[in-house]
C-alpha cells in the first residue's frame, strides 16, 4: 500500500497539470488513494463514486498501480465527457432505474426448438476455439495479432454461416483504435427491426493494464471463453437452419480491456440511430467454476432485473444447473455499454466475484489454469441457445 502511494505521489505535479479526461473511481479505489483526494482534485462525490480529472499518462499509471499494488482490476472509468461521468452519479442501487421497464418479459416456450439442439453442445468445440484465440502472441487493441484475432473470428464466423442469404458478418471499424470488433448478423424473419445482441470482448491484455502490444496474452479465460461459447451456440443454431423471427446479432467486440471502448462505440452507434435492441447477452469469462454451489451468476450491477429473471428462469428449464447472484461493483465488462445507453443487458459470470480467476491479465490466462477443459463454458453455451432462441421467436 505504501508503494501505490508513494508511486502517485511522485507524479502529481503531472496529474494536475494537463486535464484530459473525466474518469469516475469506485470508493474502495478511493479509500485506498485516501491521502491523495486533495491533491488529486475530487470534482465530485456521491454514490459510491467519485470525479477526478486525468491525463492519458496519469490515466497509465493509475491502471498500473491499481492492478500492480492492490490486485485488483478496474474500479475506475473514463467518460468521453464531463456529462457522460455525471451520469456515474445517477443513483443506480442494482439498476432498480430506467433501465427496468425496456425488457418486455418473454414467455418460455420453444422447447421443442431448444431441446434438441442444448444437446448438441459439445465442450470439445468451444475448448479447440479457446485454445486457437488463445494461439496469438495477444489480441491487444494496438498490436497486429489483434487485428490478426479478429480477422480469424470473422472467417470462423463467416464459415459458419456459409451460403444463407440472410445472414452477414462484417467488420465495425473504430475510428480511434486499429483493432476492429466483428459483427454477424441474421436478419429477422418477422420483426428484423428488433435486435437481439450476444456478445462479448474478443480482445486480451497483460502484464498489468496497458500491458501494451508486447506482452504474452493468451486470455483463454478472460475472453476467449466467452466468443467461443457463443460461437458453439451460433453453430448449433446455423447447422439446425435456425431463422430468428427476430434479429440476432454476435458481436466480438474490440479494447474491452482499456476501457470497454469498442462496446461503447456501438452501443452508443446503436442508440443514435435509434435501434430498437430487445436484450442484450454479455459473455465475459464462462471458463472456470469458482464457485461451489453456483454455476451460472448473474451479476446485478449495470444490468437490467427482469432480464436477469427471465435469464434465471431459462436456466431453470434448459440448463438444469444451481445459479445466483454476485456485484462487479463498477462497469466490469462491455454490458455496462449498452446499459448506460439505455438498453437492457445481463452478463451472467462464471463464479461470484469473490472466487474470480486470477490468472486473468497475466500470461498465465490459459485452460490449464482454468480447469483443463471446457465442461463449465458449455452450460452457458446451452444457456445462449436458450436466451437466441426463445428471445428471437
Ligand atoms: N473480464 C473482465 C471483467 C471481470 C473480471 C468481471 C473479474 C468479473 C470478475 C474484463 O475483461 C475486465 O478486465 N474489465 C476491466 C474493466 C474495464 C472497464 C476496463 C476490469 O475489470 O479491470
Ligand atoms: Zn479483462
């Protein structure tokens, strides 16, 4: 603790001279960084959060040090702009807000579509996918293999989806970074302007945040798990000719680990154009079972209530495994996007937050650290099915 206090320290003339970004940290950052509040200029507190003015480099060095001395990740966000990290402050309890009532409840219904094809999940398959997203050096924002990754998830993706001329993948290109996210898109039969999103980060990082493009990354846990569950479900769902009434969109989306910055460009993309998106899956981490008694945890921070029930329930009737809930405590992964756009999200995890890997952002992100073999990834790709089909249908 000593340490992270005397490394800020030394930079502060730094941190206040050139302002840039608005970034809001939780209160156990802060608790931490205690003697250094003054100096590092709250703007404002509530909430559990508070408002600090960043640069990019102090931006680096706060990253490191939280992850390097207090081993943890996150616990801080950076906004675009002041109104944007106002919004932090929205009283938000376990997302009791606005975003409740955008989920219309679903009767559970399709099992006769369903069934059939949960048994169709093979672990085998989504483990071969870890281990080939894993085989890049990383899938870092700014390095090559991160592009490379996202060019090998379009051809497996486009490969599956073969000669149907209802479906498209595609390329979202960012602006402000080179890595690009993946989107394949099956265009609904009946109502094709209501979306279905299921999606995830495709990108890895290591050796503590801004690891930078170097550094061995294999992120099988952390988030190769979480693309390759959805691409098993997309591959049952493709070999059974499945067509959605609705619209179903995969996204591998790019730079979750800098700042969920590709989520962010297309939730608020989406929200602009006015789309109407219906639910959005988040699979961040679907590997490892941490946690004894629970399965399948949903987590109730960002995310929206009835869709976590609805979600629950389907676990229930198709998974057949124990499930419960847990708190990231900060917007922990890409569903925090498109929550605070306004669209109803979940990311049901892996284990609680107090069981998390820890192997995540480090070069020892592998199978083997996470239990050799993908049995716990293959009942959230049953639950994928389960969500694509009775959402879309
Ligand atoms: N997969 C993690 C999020 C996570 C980790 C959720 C552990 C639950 C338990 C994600 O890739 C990640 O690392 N997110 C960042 C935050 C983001 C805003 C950059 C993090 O947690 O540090
Ligand atoms: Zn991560």
């Amino acid at each position: 603790m000593k340490k992270l206090v005397l490394s800020l320290l030394i930079t502060l003339p730094a941190f206040a001279a050139s302002p840039k970004h608005w970034v809001t940290v939780d209160s156990q950052i802060l608790g931490k960084l205690a003697p250094m509040q003054k100096a590092l200029m709250v703007e404002k507190e509530g909430n559990g959060v508070s408002l600090i003015q960043l640069s990019d480099e102090e931006i680096d060095k706060l990253s490191s040090a939280i992850h390097n001395e207090l081993h943890r990740c996150g616990g801080f966000i950076s906004h675009d702009s002041e109104a944007e990290a106002l919004l932090a402050f929205v009283p938000r309890g376990d997302m009791h807000f606005a975003m409740k009532g955008v989920f219309s409840d679903h009767d559970i219904d399709q099992q006769e579509l369903v069934e059939p094809m949960v048994k169709q999940v093979s672990a085998k398959n989504i483990e071969k996918q870890i281990r080939e997203m894993s085989n890049f050096h990383n899938r870092y924002y700014t390095a090559d293999t991160g592009s490379d990754s996202q060019n090998f998830v379009m051809k497996t993706w486009k490969s599956l989806s073969n000669s149907r001329s209802d479906i498209k993948v595609d390329l979202f290109k960012h602006s402000k970074f080179p890595q690009p996210s993946v989107v394949m898109t099956i265009e609904g039969s009946d109502y094709p302007n209501e979306i279905i999103i299921m999606g995830g980060h495709a990108d890895s990082i290591a050796g503590g945040w801004f690891g930078g493009p170097k550094s061995r990354a294999p992120g099988a846990d952390d988030n190769a798990s979480g693309i390759s569950t959805l691409t098993e479900a997309m591959r049952i769902a493709l070999a059974n000719n499945f067509k959605p009434k609705r619209t179903i969109m995969f996204m591998a989306y790019a730079a979750e680990e800098v700042g969920l910055l590709g989520s962010k460009d297309i939730a608020s993309t989406f929200k602009s154009q006015g789309k109407n998106v219906v639910g959005v899956l988040q699979y961040d981490m679907t590997l490892r079972k941490g946690t004894a008694n629970k399965d399948i945890v949903m987590m109730t921070d960002y995310t929206n209530t009835a869709q976590n029930e609805f979600i629950g329930r389907l676990i229930d009737e198709y998974v057949k495994v124990p499930w419960g809930y847990s708190k990231c405590g900060y917007g922990c992964s890409d569903h925090a996007s498109w929550t605070n756009n306004g669209f109803p999200a979940s990311i049901p995890f892996e284990s609680t937050m107090e069981d998390i890997n820890h192997a995540i952002h480090t070069d020892k992100d592998t199978i083997e650290t996470a239990g050799g073999n993908a049995d716990h990834a293959a009942k959230f790709a049953k639950l994928a099915i389960a969500y694509m089909v009775e959402l879309a249908n």
